[in-house]
C-alpha cells in the first residue's frame, strides 16, 4: 500500500490496470503497450493483479476486471471497469498531461 501511494502521487498522470489472470491479458496486453508507447514519458502505465494485490483491489473497490484509474498528485481523476481500447485510453490520459 506504501509503495502504491508512492506511484500514484507523482506530478504524472498514472494508468493503473487491476486485472486477473484469468481474463484475456493478451488483448489488454497489447492495448497498454501501445498506450504506453504513444505517452512516452509524460505518463506512466502500470498492471496490478488483482489477485496478487487483495488488500488495495479490496481498499479501492475494485469489483470488475479489468478497472482502469487514472490518478495525478495522489487524486484519482477517472475510472472504469471494463474493455477499454488504446486511442480511448490515450486521450484520457492526455487530458491530465
């Protein structure tokens, strides 16, 4: 939990992926890589298995899979549950850059 308030209060916007295994990681997979990629360094995307990481999914309601957040500066500034596909990501996360 320490470690995820460090991440999340940077002066970046940060993507967050809670998943499971058991879902279709490929696809999110590779939407995340392309995500990451058309950001650069002026936001970080991250994957957190919901699975290995009970106590913040629990802490943060995390119900669905995948939920996307995107926090800046310690604020949670969107969230989702559900598919997301790369372009939707990209913009949101554009909009906190």
């Amino acid at each position: 939990m320490t470690k995820f308030g460090e991440i999340i209060s940077i002066d970046k916007p940060v993507l967050i992926d809670f998943f499971t295994e058991w879902d279709d990681v490929d696809n999110n997979l590779d939407t995340l890589r392309d995500v990451a990629a058309a950001l650069g360094d002026k936001a970080k995307v991250i994957k957190i298995d919901i699975k290995k990481n009970e106590i913040l999914a629990e802490a943060l309601r995390v119900k669905g899979n995948p939920t996307f957040m995107i926090y800046k500066n310690g604020e949670m500034k969107w969230r989702q549950t559900g598919m997301q596909d790369a372009n939707t990501l990209i913009g949101l996360v554009q909009q906190y850059v």
